[in-house]
C-alpha cells in the first residue's frame, strides 16, 4: 500500500513520502448513535480481549447504528483493525461498512465487509484514494449492519487505525482534494448548462474556469450527436471507438498514435492536445503539422474492446446455456467419463482423447468442429497409431500457435502397477500431419514426475513451457520397491504419495522440478507446496502467474485459492478457503473444471463434486463462477442446486445435469464455455462488437423518434428500409442470443408504427418551435446513454447538480 501511495503523490513531494512510515493514528469518540449501561464507546480505545466488558455495544440493533472516530490529525487513513473478544460472541459484527470524510456529515464508503466469529484480530485495507491520488479524512464512521447472532445488539472490542500524518504528506492530498471538489463543482453545473442548452452560461464558465467537462473526444461526439443530429456520424464515432486507446501520461513509453485508431489526423490532434492539457502531463513539444507520426508518452495499453474495455469489464454475466446437436447422431463418442479435452479457438475444434466408459480405458480420438456441429473419429485406437494406449484421467494441453496436443500421465488399476508398468509415457500429436510421437517412455527417469494421474498441465505457448502439479504418484503394490531410476526406492503403501510442480521446456527436452509436495521434501533449492489431486490448475501469460484451486488431499476437500510466478517462484494466497468465505466462493470439492480468459483477466469455473463440511455426505449441484483478477473478486453467475432424478430428467435437455468427471473448454475470441454435452453461452455485453450492436439500436431508434415528429411518411421508410435491417428475426441463432436489454429496445421497434398515428400534442418525443423539431433533449438524454460505454476518465460527471437540492 505504501507503494501504491508513492505512485500517487506528485512528485514535488515524493522525497518527503519517501520518508514517511505508516503508523498508527490517534483518534478520539466523537459521537455514537447509542450506547447501553458500561459498554462506553471510548472502551474501543483499549485492546482488553480478556475483559467482556471492555466493547462499545449499542443500546439496540435498530438502523442506523453507528460510531464515529474523529482522528488527532487529518491522515491518510490505509487500514482499519478490530480486535475481538477471546472467545466467539454473538454480538460480533457479521456485517459492517466503514465510511470515512474530512466533515462528519459528508462522507463517502471506504469499506464494506464482515469479521469472523472468534477470536483473532483481523486488518481490512481501506479506500483512500479517488481515482489514483490519496484523500485525507478526519472523521472515521463504523457503521454496523448485522450481527452473528440474531436480534442481538452490536459490539465492538477494539479499533486501531494505520496510515499517514505527516503534514507534508497530507497537505498537498488535501489541496489536491480540495481543488477536485471545486474543479468537480464547476464540472457539474457545465453539464447542467449543456444539458439544458444554455450555451452562453456553458462557455462564460468554461471560459473563466479552464475546466474541462470530459474528454475533447467526448465532446465531439456531442457536437457530432445533439448539435448537428448526424446519426451517421455518431453510428461511425461508435465503430471508431471500439478501436481507439485510453491514453495516459506518466512513464515514457512511445507509441505511435496512427495504429490506435482509425480515425482522422484531426482526432489524432485532439487526443494529443488533450494530453497535453492534463495537469500532471510528461511530454515534450510535438510538430502539430506531423500528421504521419505523432508520437506521445503514455503508460497504459487498452486491452480488447478499445474504449469500451472498462465497461465490458464492469458487466455481470447472464449465462445461458444451449445444447448442442450434432449433425450426424450416429457419428459420435460414447458416454464416458476421465476424458480429455482441449480447444483450437481459431479452428473452432474440440478435441477428445480417452477416458472410462464404464467397462473400460479407451484411445479414441475425435474432432468436433463448433460450426457445423460435425464429430469427426480421428482415430479409433491411438496405440496401434503409434501412440498412446488407453487411458483415463490423464491431462492434455494445446498448442495453438503449432498445433499440437501433449498428453500425460493415466490411472492403473493396482493389480496392473508393477514396476515395469509405472513408465510415465509422454506423448505429443501433431495435428496438421496426423501423426503422435513419443516424446519419452518415462518422464521420471528424465527429472519430471512420476506416473501420476488426477494431476494438471498448463502451458506457457510464447516460451512453449509445460507446468504440470499434483496428482496422486502410482507407486507398486504394498511392499514392493520400485528400483528405476528417478523414482528414489518409491515402496508401494496405503497412504497416497503426492507429485510436485515441474516444467517441461519442448525445445530442449528438458524437465524441471519447481516444487515438492509439501509432505515429500527431499530436494535440496526446491521448495515445498501443498498438492493435491482434482484441482484446477490455469496459466495467465500477462502476469506469468499460474493461479491454483481447490482439489482433494487425502479425505481433506479444499478450496483455497493461490498464484505461483513462474519466473521468481513466488507463491501468493489469494484466498484460504475459510468458512467465512463459503458463501462467496466455489463450495470445497474436487473434479470442478476451471478455464481462464487473459484479456479479460477473468477465471471460470464448473463445479463438480463438492464436500460440505456441515454434512457427511458428498454432492454435486450445478453452479458457475466468475473470478475478476483485477477486483480480487468471486461471482456466482449461474446456480441450480436441484439434485432430484425425476426434476434432471425433464431438464437436460435445457442445461446440463450435475455430474463430474466431465470437462470444460473454452473459446476465448467468441466468449464461449463448452462442457461435454452442451455450450455456456455468456453475457452479450461482454464483447465490443454486440456493445456497439446495442449502441446502433439506441441511435436508430431515437432517430425514428426524430423522423416521425417532421414527416410520418419518412419515418414509415425508415421503419420499413433501415430498421428492419437491424436484426434478422429470421436467424433462430441472432435472436436467442440477444441480451435482455437489447431484447427490450427490440420490443420498442415493435410498437414503432404506433408513433406515427399518434396525435403530434401527445409526442413525448418533441417539441414544435418555429416549424423546427427541437430534439435537444432527447439527444442529450442519448448522449448520456452512449456515454456509459467509454472510460470514467473520459465522460463527464455522472451526478447532475439538480439531485443536489434537498426535498
């Protein structure tokens, strides 16, 4: 956090930060809502875990309770910690917010959370900054929501706040705060000005101020929209836009501003004099008649989507799924389970190897290409092929870039495991040539791991790198010894033996061990890591991170959550797996299947068969989760937790029944899950293109509005030419897919011609003055409608100044 804070404060005073600790703050009781008998709020000022007396509590649980801190000094505040009484209570906080501001009765949420019913102290990171730069605060509002026990009253034990006081720290925060306010003030009534077409007021205060409302690109695309009324060029601006880069200045990075957009040298000139007004600009002086290479500073890369990235990243998934049919029933693999798949996303093809069917291993190979819904048996025995024999729960993983597919590892059964058996074979298919390859009889004689299976392989495509963890070694019956060489004297046992991480670099043959088990240390340099069998294991190539989850050890089921850095070895918890996290992650369990979008820097996850630590027995419901890396952040999008035999069989038809041992694949350019029998399709509005396709329809819709206030018989062409274009209702695929959203301005298209027989007196639509449409409003209220695409660095305040006036 205090490198977070270094980044943010200007540099005039980045020597004095430098020198600055984080320390504790003191703070005084200035005012609670309630308070019963002896349970004062000053006795959160001491840390007594022993003495039950020594807690605020409130004199009841009725909202709002609440207790404000006002801190000696004004501080950057980073954390708060409560301390708890030594044994659970009922009146402990399950639920709470935190709000923070400089005045008592202006303050803005700086946390929202829960403690855990014991009796360990707990530390939660607060917000304190807007945007990027660090606020002050004086007063310190702990709001509580609910307790553990129900209908009790709230306490709290002990508050300790951390952070920063040092003047010459806070100082230039709060002149930096103070001038956002105002600068924010002045940006709020020049929204209401242009809002309500008071042009002279808009330019006099801009003129007089020098503040910018939003991003001179913005701007455009109001003069562009409401000025002028050109729906054309607005539709155009849309389509630019998904193309075009953020732009910030700050590290000298140089990139040319030709390939972030394809718009015109003049809105190239723009962006760049748009940067340079920014107050805290880096740059040197450019050539504005440069045209052809217009190089500016910048530190940040938009991620797919163009500006439309930061609000595709802020929408909640809908998912819905589909069957999928394959043109040729006959044509297909059997049912079976421990298989492998694996995904070419520019192919659209699927890949299947393996697996159980009940009776036996199989070696079949298929091939299902996603667009025509066609199996294809590629092979019906990949052994008598030259390559591998049949097996289940083995992995397999892709290489898109040259098409290939590697495979290791397979279960035995124990009569079939003696020494000669438990070669761990690895073998690679060449996918273009048809043809497997042994790439070695036994990965353990050449460091790697064992025979292993329930394990997980991921690969690093750019440094053509294999990471394989866990899974359960196969070592001899009990008693016997396996002498080969790498295995170290493994002596069959009843207690499971458990492989560590390595890598596999395909260029040089080579295997490498990065960690041991943690209960099998034995390498001198290699450190230790907890493994596990049916865990989910994803490689992400931007941070170089391999993010790992839940499993089985033994008869322990896990579900914590931790990142090991490929390249310093650094291992990060994310997540323990507590059971005050068990509502807010994937339940405990093995078998679930998990794949990663890096672009979007999300992970998603199936689950499988899952343990409640509450109840004996074993269970597997359908669910679906979504883990934001950049939020820290789980959601369920997707539950069904029917487990009935009766209910499934009415219901697989519409959407998987609950099972495991299946797999998941993913198809990062059209955003799209496949399990083994059926396809997730996810939210529309997670891909720019059907954002732009959104954007279209309010814009066509809002010009029908205009063209049938002047001429009904132009806007019945329109209806009839333009409108009608706009989705094919006639492709079963485009109108199943369709957002709700997108469902309901489709719905409006329907009751279109109702407009046009409408008196012009009942028209919400417009206004006649002097034989012209006065659309302003209306155009103003779309520009705010397109405006929530873009970046909230760029638009203009989302308030409006008339809310600010009390009832």
């Amino acid at each position: 956090m205090e490198q977070t804070l270094r980044a943010t404060v200007n540099s005039q005073n980045m020597a004095a930060f430098k020198q600055d600790v984080v320390k504790k703050l003191e703070y005084t009781i200035h005012k609670c809502s309630s308070f019963s008998s002896t349970y004062v709020p000053e006795n959160i000022q001491e840390d007594k875990s022993n003495d039950q007396s020594s807690r605020w509590s409130s004199d009841t649980n009725n909202p709002p309770q609440y207790l404000t801190l006002k801190l000696q000094k004004h501080s950057i505040v980073e954390s708060i910690t409560f301390g708890k009484y030594e044994k659970t209570h009922v009146c402990n906080l399950k639920k709470f917010k935190v709000f923070g501001g400089l005045q008592d009765d202006n303050m803005i949420e700086l946390l929202e959370n829960g403690l855990k019913n014991d009796s360990t102290a707990e530390t939660f990171q607060l917000r304190h900054t807007v945007g990027d730069r660090p606020f002050p605060c004086r007063y310190i509002k702990i709001m509580p929501l609910q307790s553990w026990g129900p209908s009790f009253n709230f306490s709290i034990w002990f508050v300790e706040l951390t952070g920063i006081d040092d003047w010459e720290v806070v100082k230039p925060c709060m002149d930096w705060f103070n001038t956002y306010r105002e600068r924010e003030v002045v940006r709020l009534c020049l929204k209401h000005f242009r809002q309500h077409n008071y042009q002279e007021a808009f330019e006099s205060l801009q003129r007089h101020t020098q503040v910018q409302l939003e991003d001179p690109v913005l701007s455009k695309l109001h003069d562009i929209l409401v000025t002028h009324g050109d729906y054309e060029g607005t539709e155009s601006f849309m389509e630019n836009s998904v193309t075009r880069y953020t732009i910030s200045v700050n590290d000298y990075v140089c990139i040319n501003l030709d390939i972030l957009t394809e718009c015109s040298s003049e809105d190239a000139k723009m962006i760049l004099q748009s940067i340079q007004e920014n107050e805290n600009g880096d740059y040197d002086n450019h050539d504005s008649d440069d045209d052809d290479d217009i190089d500016i500073f910048t530190s940040k890369v938009v991620a797919a989507g163009g500006l439309f990235s930061q609000y595709i990243g802020q929408q909640e998934y809908r998912p819905a799924w589909r069957p999928i049919h394959p043109v040729d029933s006959e044509l297909q693999p059997g049912m079976r389970g421990g298989h492998q798949m694996c995904m070419d996303p520019y192919t659209e093809t699927i890949y299947l190897f393996g697996g159980w069917d009940g009776n036996q291993d199989l070696s079949d190979l298929w091939a299902y290409h996603v667009p025509s819904h066609k199996w294809t048996l590629i092979t019906k025995d990949t052994e008598a092929e030259g390559g591998p024999s049949a097996r289940s729960c083995h992995k397999v993983c892709l290489d898109p870039e040259r098409r290939q597919i590697f495979t290791l590892g397979r279960y035995l059964d124990t009569q079939y495991r003696s020494p000669e058996n438990l070669k761990s074979d690895f073998y690679v298919y060449d996918i273009e040539n048809n043809r497997w390859t042994l790439i070695t009889e036994d990965t353990g004689v050449m460091g790697g791991p064992q025979l292993i299976f329930d394990h997980q392989m991921s690969m690093d495509v750019e440094k053509r790198t294999i990471y394989v963890f866990g899974g359960r070694v196969l070592t001899p019956p009990a008693g016997m010894a396996d002498d080969r060489p790498g295995c170290g004297g493994l002596v069959g046992s009843s207690e499971p033996t458990f492989s560590g991480l390595f890598s596999y670099h395909v260029p040089t043959n080579t295997w490498k061990k990065l960690c041991d088990d943690c209960s099998r240390p034995g390498s001198p340099g290699v450190p230790t890591i907890r493994s596990r069998v049916g865990h989910s294991m994803l490689f992400h190539p931007g941070c170089r991170k391999l993010f790992i989850f839940a499993g089985q050890r033994s008869k322990e089921y896990l579900n914590d959550f931790f990142t090991f850095h490929v390249d310093t070895h650094e291992v990060r918890q994310i997540s323990e797996g507590a059971k005050k996290e068990a509502c807010n992650i994937p339940a405990a369990g093995f078998t679930q299947r998990a794949t990663i979008d890096p672009e979007l820097n999300e992970i998603y996850v199936l689950s499988g068969l899952s343990k409640d630590k509450e109840k004996r027995d074993d269970n597997v419901q359908n669910s679906f989760w979504v883990y934001y890396i950049a939020q820290n952040k789980w959601s369920c999008i997707y539950r069904n937790e029917n487990t009935g035999e009766q209910y499934w069989n009415k219901m697989q038809h519409l959407e998987p029944c609950p099972r495991f041992a299946h797999q998941l694949v993913y198809d990062h350019v059209n955003k799209v899950c496949n399990t083994s029998c059926s396809k997730l399709q996810e939210n529309i509005c997670k891909t720019p293109d059907l954002c732009l396709y959104l954007s279209i329809v309010q814009l066509n819709y809002n010009r029908f509005e205009e063209l049938a206030a002047r001429n009904r018989m132009t806007a019945l062409h329109y209806l009839q030419t333009t409108l009608s274009e706009i989705i094919d209702h006639d492709d079963p695929e485009q109108t199943k897919e369709l957002d709700t959203d997108i469902l309901c301005c489709c719905a409006q298209f329907q009751l279109l011609t109702a407009v046009l027989f409408r008196e012009q007196e009942d028209r919400s639509i417009a206004m006649i003055q002097d034989g012209d449409v006065d659309c302003h409003h209306q155009r103003s209220q779309l520009f705010d409608q397109l405006v929530a695409f873009f970046p909230d660095s760029m638009t203009q305040p989302t308030g409006n100044l008339i809310d600010l006036i009390p009832l």
